[in-house]
C-alpha cells in the first residue's frame, strides 16, 4: 500500500527566532549528557550512517571543526566545501543545488556572508538546514553560550549578561536565545553600534519577554554583571573598516580593571576568535575569571545535541 501522506518539513535552524525554549532545553540536555559521556570516553553511535555537509565561505576554526568533530565521534562523517566548489556561484541554479544536496546528505551546515542565501537552500533542500553564521545571526554561537552559562551559573534564568561591543550576528543571536530562556542581557555599545532599529523591533515581537537593556555606559553597565562577553570589533567582511571601529570601540576594551569593577564572581567570555589586544588584554582572556577555552569546546557538544536532535 503507497501512503499519500506528504514527508514531514525538515527543521532548521537558521535563526533561534522560531525555536521554542522547550527545543532550546532539548538541545542543551542532550549536549550536556554527552559531555558527560565523553568525559568518560563513551562516544555512542547515534549518528552512525549519517552524513553531514558543510559548506562555508569564511574561514572557521571551531565551527568547522566542532560540527566534522561532532559527526566523527558519533559515528557519522562529513563533507566540506565552499559555496563555489558546490556550484551556488553560479554553475548551477540554488534550487539544484539544495535539491541534490539534499538528497545525499543528513544535514546542511553553511557559513556565509548573506542570511538570505542560507534561508534559500534551506526552503529547497529536504534535510535541516544549520546556519553555520551569516552577517546577521550565529545561532549555533547563542546555543552553546547558554550551556557554557548554565555551567558558570547554575541557571539561565535572571542571569546579567552584559555583551559589550558591536551589535553584531553575535550579540544578536545572543539577544533572541536570551529571551527565549530568561537571561537578563544588555548591550553596551558605543553610538552607532547598538542594534539597528529593525533588528530592536523584530526583537521586541520575537521575544518580547526578554529582559534587554541597550546602553553606552561600559561602568554602569558591567556593575551587577555575572557574564562579561565580547566579541571583535570588526567582524569577517568588515576588514576595511577596521581602524574607524578601534577608533570607535577604544573605550570598551575588557581590561582587568573592567573584570575587577564587576562582582567576583563574574566570569568571562569570548566567542573566539578574539584579537588580543584590542576587545580584550592578555590578562583577562587568560586570567582566572575567563572561561573562554570552556565556552570554544562547548561549541562541539552542542554540535552533537544539536545533530543527534535534528538527524539522530
Ligand atoms: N566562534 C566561532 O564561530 O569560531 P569560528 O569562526 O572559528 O568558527
Ligand atoms: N562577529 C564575528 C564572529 C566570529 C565567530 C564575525 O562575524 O567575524
């Protein structure tokens, strides 16, 4: 007998915009069980025949990897290439591309500049779609904060976090996953850097019960902080503006003293990679309060919640 019945939509995950926080827990359980697991050497094979794809246009370090790493030790694989070399620069048409795409492999994680372009593949491929970071989002970014949060705290719910810098794909990720968990965060940047009107709105109607306050004042700001975060002051494809954002973001490095004029207990991150020297000294990345190393591995096991939640 043919069923009728029509295949059931792939989730993605292009921004958290449309995930519930009940999907975010999922995900942050499941990571969290099997980093307890490879503590112990267990690496279970729930992906076991699974393929993933990858396909990026900017450099990565602890995306790429965590995501072949996550693939690899549960018994899955993976392919890597760029944009280009699977033909969306115009070899073939987007739709082909996805289509096929699609068909071979498990997932889809791409890294590129336009959000759009990783919103088209995914309304044409038949298999979850990951945004890897466009300019706009870093919602794989956002997820694994709020694991490393949660170890740092002991909960998600009413802690302070305070990013300060560009309003950029990170903060912004951070700002919707914040809302959906009941993280407090604020965003102290200079003028000209804070969330743009339209991202301010859409938030407001995404998560408007986030808690989010949007200042200048780095003193103010980091007072009550339990999370210090960071991020470059100009990011991948913003090269050419970089000596008008150091001149702009001077007043906003995290220095020890920053670290020292927030409660002790305040620790600190930074999703990597940073550019020592400018958003961060020395001191404070490899000081006792920095928990950047933690934060950069937890990028793998949420890889792994994520994938065993999507595919597995
Ligand atoms: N944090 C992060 O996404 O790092 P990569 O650019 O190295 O992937
Ligand atoms: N905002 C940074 C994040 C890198 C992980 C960038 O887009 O370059």
């Amino acid at each position: 007998m043919t069923s009728s019945a029509t295949p059931k939509p792939p989730r993605h995950l292009l921004t958290l915009d449309d995930w519930t926080a009940d999907e975010i827990e999922q995900v942050l359980a499941l990571a969290r069980d099997l980093k307890r697991k490879a503590k112990f050497g267990e690496r279970p094979p729930l992906l076991a025949g699974k393929m993933l794809a990858q396909v990026y246009d900017k450099p990565s370090l602890r995306t790429r990897v965590s995501f072949e790493a996550a693939m690899a030790r549960l018994g899955g694989s993976s392919t890597f290439m760029t944009s280009k070399e699977a033909g969306l620069l115009g070899r073939e048409s987007l739709p082909d591309v996805a289509a096929v795409l699609g068909r071979m492999v498990d997932a889809i994680v791409i890294r590129t500049f336009s959000q759009q372009l990783i919103e088209d593949v995914a309304a044409y491929a038949a298999c979850p779609v990951i945004n890897g970071l466009s300019d706009e989002r870093h919602p794989c970014q956002a997820l694994a904060d709020l694991l490393t949060i949660r170890e740092a705290c002991g909960t998600l719910d009413g802690v302070r976090l305070v990013f300060v810098g560009d309003g950029n794909n990170v903060a912004r990720s951070l700002a919707v996953a914040s809302g959906k968990v009941g993280v407090a965060m604020t965003l102290c940047a200079p003028d000209g850097f804070s969330f743009d009107d339209t991202f301010a709105k859409g938030l407001k109607k995404t998560v408007p019960q986030l808690n989010i306050t949007l200042t200048k004042d780095l003193k103010a700001a980091i007072k009550n902080a339990d999370i210090i975060y960071t991020d470059v002051w100009a990011s991948m494809g913003q090269e050419s503006e970089s000596s008008a954002r150091k001149q702009a973001f001077a007043a906003y490095q995290i220095t020890e003293q920053i670290m020292a004029a927030a409660p002790q207990s305040c620790r600190f991150l930074h999703c990597l990679p940073a550019h020592r020297g400018d958003e961060v000294t020395d001191g404070v990345m490899d000081g006792p309060q920095s928990l950047v190393y933690e934060q950069a591995e937890n990028r793998m096991h949420l890889a792994k919640g994520l994938l065993v939640t999507l595919i597995g």
